[in-house]
C-alpha cells in the first residue's frame, strides 16, 4: 500500500523524522550527567511511539486516564499523569497501582493532598511547582509548599514542574534562560523542603524548548518532553527544530479547484487539522497548516490553509498554484500548526519511511 | 447515574433543548409549503439524534463517508453527501447504493462529473451552486454549469448550495437576506438548466441561519441544516437561536485554584472544547467557552475559558470566583464555541433531560 492507496484525510508519520528527533532529544538530554528523560506521552499516543520514545519500558509521563491505563497495561509502569489530580480520579489510578504500575499523581492543593495520603490504596504524588507558567502549581516560594509536603507525608515522592512558558520563547537563548528559571524556582522549592526532611527522589522539570536547549540542569532528576518526537509549524518558528523534523502530517485530497480565485480546497478541514492557530503569534502565520506535495516537499509560493471549515480546507498561495498537476483527487500533505492537537482528530498513524510505501499502521489512545 | 458520577471531561447533551431545537426549526421550514427539511448530520454523528431529527428514516446529509455507511446501515437510506466528492470515493458509495441507499454526491468540477458519468455503480449527482459563499460551487451563471449538467447527464439529480456566508450575518434581517440572495441565485441557475431539457428534481439548499430565518421558499424543494440541533455560543451571538437553546456542553471538573489571580483550572481544555475561537468575531468573545454551573445556569460575571492548554482550561472572570464552593473535583459545564467541533473531541453523547441525571448514552460516528 502507498500514500495513493489510503482514503483521505488520514495521518501520516514519518519514521525516520521520528528516529531523528528522538536521537537528537537524547543526546540534549545526555548532555546533563545523571538526567533521566521521561517522555510525554499525551502527543503520541501510542505503544508503537513509545516503543522507541520510552525504549524497554523506560519512565513516561502521560496526560490522561485512559493514556495511564493503555500505557501500564502495554508494559511501561513507571508514569506521571502530570495533570493536577482530582479525588474522584483516585481510585482508578490505585487500581492501576495495585496491579503493578506506579503510576504518580500531581497536585498543588491541600485537600487534595490529604486526600492522597487518606487513599488506603497505593498512591504516591509529586508537588506541582510553578516556575514561571503561571498555569498550574504552588509558588516556589510559598508556604503552602511544606503544607502539601507534610501532608503527603510517605507518599511525597518528589516536584515537579512545567515550564510551558518557554513557548512564549524565540530563540534557544530564550529556552536556555527559561529553563536556568525553572531550575532555579524547583530547587528551590526543593532545598527548603530538604531542610526540612523531606527527601524528594524525583525533581521533575521540563517542555521540549527547555529539555533540548537548556545550558544546566544540575539537581534535576530527570526532564519531560512530548511534542519534540513529531514537531510542528509552531516549534520550528520558535527554534525548537528545524522545518525538516516535522515528523506528521495530513494526508489529504483535492476536492475544490478556482483557478480564478488561485485556491483549492482540500478534504483536510477543521477536524482533520484542529482550529489551533498557535502560529499566528509567530515570524510566520501558517493558517491552518502549511501545504506540501505527496511527498512532504514544499511547494512553489510556499501555499497554506488559510480557511478551516468542518471538512473543508482552502488553500492560498503568494504564487500560481499548479493547477495542471491538481486535478480533484490530487494528493497533498498538509504540515500541522500544533501536532498534539491535529494528532488528536486521528484514530491511527499510517508510517512510511521517507517514501510514499506505507509500512504500518499505529494506534492511538484518544480521549479520556 | 447522575452527572457526579461521569468521569470528566465529558460531552452533555439535554435531550429537552434537543427537542425544542427540532421543533423550532420543523416549525419553520412548514412555514414554505412543499419544502422538506434534510438534516445535515455532521454535527451530532449520532443514530439516536438522528431518529429524533429524520424520524422514519427522512431525508438526511451527510460530511464524511464514515457518516454515509453508519446512517446508511442504520437505515437512512435517502442522503447527500455533501462535501465535493473525488473519484477515489465513488466505489464505496455506489458500494452503498447497491445495498440499497440513495446516497446523493455533488460536485462542481468537469472531469468528476465525467466520471461519475462512466462509474459502472449506481451514483446520482448534484451540481454545487456557489451563491455567495465563496467555497465550493460553479457560479451560478458559469458556462460550466451546462457543461458538467449535460456530462452527468440521466445522473444529475438536481442542485444544490451552501449559504456558509449567512454565518457573517449579525439579524435576523441578514439571514433573511442572504436566503433570498442564495434563493435568487440557485434559481437562476435551475431555470438554465431546465431550459437545456434537465429536470432536476431536487434543489437544495441552506445553512441553519438561512433554513430558520427565510422569508420565501418558493422553488427550493429542500434545505439542509445541522448546528440547529444543538446550538453554540456563535451561534446565539449571530442571532440564530437563544442562549439557552445550547442543548450541548462539556463536564469539567476544578483541577486547580489560584484565588490570588482569581482563577481556576478546569480538566477540560484544548482537546475537550477544540480550540475554535469563532467568537472571535462576534460582539462577545467568550474566549474556548462560557462556563456554567453543574446545573447549566450561569455564572456570576459569566466567567469564559480564556486560555486552552491540551487538557487545561483557564478559566477567567470579571466577577470574583465562588472558591468557596468549588474546591478541587467540583463539577461545572463549558458552553462550545462551536458545537461540530468540540462534540467531535468526544466519542458519545451523556444524555440528561434538564436535570443531574443520565438518562442514556448515545454513540457517535467520528473520523472518516
């Protein structure tokens, strides 16, 4: 089977681009001696990822419940669900627990805690500490830290934090400094909690800016990273990765032609390529998705997806487009803003290798 | 099971709101003798909505070819397909009409219409009309028009259109006018072709601002219409329908607390909401979604998600946050920006009628 063989809109993975990003992750990470990399899972979404992202059941972090059980069940037990844990979720993590995961939970709020350390069964947690995101987390420097901490008690397994404000970044300078902030707020966090007994085995940190590019990360455990094995329009403008690493795209059909207008229209809408728009706060606006030919090549003029309905996807372009090589039917790869979310709208990866010849299909675990 | 018990995030549908939806819009499509309703099922994906919706199996569209063979074996057998087809996807409809459907395909371009022509499977066709819209269509007075007509030949079935512009209107007033301008146009184009010798049967045409909000029908034998059924906040805000004729909403649980920025994290966020933004470009913008109580009622300063992270939303509001009574796992509802989208982020319908409780779970057909 070939690209020209699939129904479309479909999702294509390129294995090669992934093998690269993931070679190059490991090597940023083996930089920092006695780093661990916890990969996050929430962008892939699949055992077959993970089989090379997390190599013989190596720690991961995941995003979800139904990631949790779908990862513990494949075989990778070490996990953080690194979302802020609610209580009516509990149980179904212990369960997952008492059946040979550990799977840790994270939270930043004291009735939760106690919750946790209330669980009769097996639970362990890490405080989530903001270092600069302003999303999640206890302040470093707060009380409420050694609050929680106490609290938790046994179950205090270590920080964590998200330095998702690292893609408000531009350049690897910025990342750099980003993630000397983090580290700096975590230990922080985690020296006053030392100082008072604690012993915190997992200091937890990272985004993929930060785990590529960050100079030190002395007193740093180990470092999360997802979206760095696919990449997309939005972590190339923002010097994550180069506009090659783009590992996944949208296969898609021509099924609009005006050559009068200079547009086409693909079956690669809204839900096939998700309404993010991360990109129009970068150097470069790609729309929905910048477009490639068959073979993930880009096209003259550079055209995008400057209208996203429901299943329909308008192309523009700065130049002609070919219209004699587009007739309906044609085939084009549209290049996502955000991979996590265009991903989502898939239920499997179609792989190839370079070429146009698939090799496999992979699953994913969507929702929750 | 009561709306305490589902694990969040999760879709909601009130049946109640549903119904009056339905019969709002039968009541005005009867208002134009002789025209039919041919519900466009892209939105809710659902047999259940469907048997509400096009009860005995009536007259339904359809977006993907996923959508065309699950209503197809659930029995609805008279559909449109109502996305320009491509010649790659005739064998598995005509598949579909040899077990007995009449799914309807369209198309506005030469060699499509040549080749379902010369498809040795039962296939019908109507020509898209581009009244306004500017997407998909020949225009209304093209050359062309005759010349996929004649090609289609004792295929051609009719004509049909999309008034996706009346969704720039802001009244009542502009819906009417905008259905009269789509009305004015496929017309002209019917008269044309009727005076070369093509009968075509139906013509179709529509949006849901246009079907509820037409002043004449005459001429139209059918109009096609899907957010109806379970309205947004765009929809509200263009005038379409009320606010609290929003039948669909998204369970989320408190995740995280910040009384100091007076906000709150909920566990719905990009993938649960979408991250469409269409009131963007409506009087008010309310962000990824308004966030309501359990019970769907507003909020003091009808607080918004502001920000939409992949599994976290940000809630913001001009009122200060009732923390007292939502502590970590306490339970609101998002009102959808766009309801086709966020309903396809999830993969059933929880179904209440107006109260806690979860009177039925109802499937969806998502992906292609």
């Amino acid at each position: 089977m070939t690209l020209d063989d699939l129904p479309t809109p479909c999702l294509i993975l390129d294995i090669g681009v992934l093998k690269r990003n993931l070679a190059a992750m490991r090597e940023a990470v083996a930089r920092h001696p006695g780093l661990a990399l916890r990969p996050h899972l929430k962008t892939a979404k699949s055992r077959e990822v993970a089989r090379l992202a997390a190599p013989d059941f190596g720690p991961i972090t995941v995003s979800t419940l139904a990631e949790a059980r779908y990862f513990a069940e494949g075989g990778w037990r070490d996990q953080i669900y690194a979302v802020g844990i609610t209580p009516q979720k509990l149980d179904a993590l212990a369960a997952l627990n008492v059946a040979g995961a550990t799977v840790k939970v994270i939270t930043d709020d004291l009735d939760v805690a106690r919750a946790i350390a209330a669980h009769p069964g097996p639970l362990a947690a890490l405080v989530e500490v903001d270092v600069g995101e302003a999303r999640g987390g206890v302040p470093h420097d707060s009380a409420l830290l050694a609050a929680i901490a106490d609290s938790l008690g046994p179950r205090l397994a270590g920080l964590m934090s998200h330095s998702g404000h690292s893609y408000a970044g531009r350049s690897i300078g910025d990342m750099a400094r980003i993630a000397e902030e983090e580290r700096r707020r975590i230990l922080a966090a985690a020296e006053s909690l030392r100082a008072a007994g604690h012993a915190l085995p997992i200091i937890s940190a990272g985004s993929s800016p930060t785990s590529l590019h960050a100079r030190d990360m002395a007193g740093i455990t180990e470092t999360r990273a997802g979206v760095y094995m696919f990449g997309d329009l939005f972590q190339a403008e923002i010097g994550t990765h180069a506009m090659a690493d783009i590992a996944v795209t949208v296969l898609a059909s021509v099924i609009g032609r005006r050559p009068d207008r200079n547009t086409l229209l693909l079956d690669a809408g809204a839900l096939a390529l998700s309404k993010d728009r991360s990109t129009e706060a970068t150097p470069r606006d790609f729309g929905f998705g910048l477009v490639l030919d068959l073979d993930g090549r880009p096209l003259p003029g550079e055209p995008i997806i400057r209208r996203a309905y429901q299943e329909h996807g308008e192309v523009q372009s700065a130049a002609p487009l070919p219209f004699d090589r587009l007739p309906i039917g044609a085939r084009l790869r549209v290049a996502p803003n955000h991979t996590c979310l265009t991903a989502a709208a898939h239920e499997r990866y179609h792989v190839v290798d370079g070429g146009r010849e698939v090799i496999a299909a992979w699953g994913r675990v969507n929702h929750w």
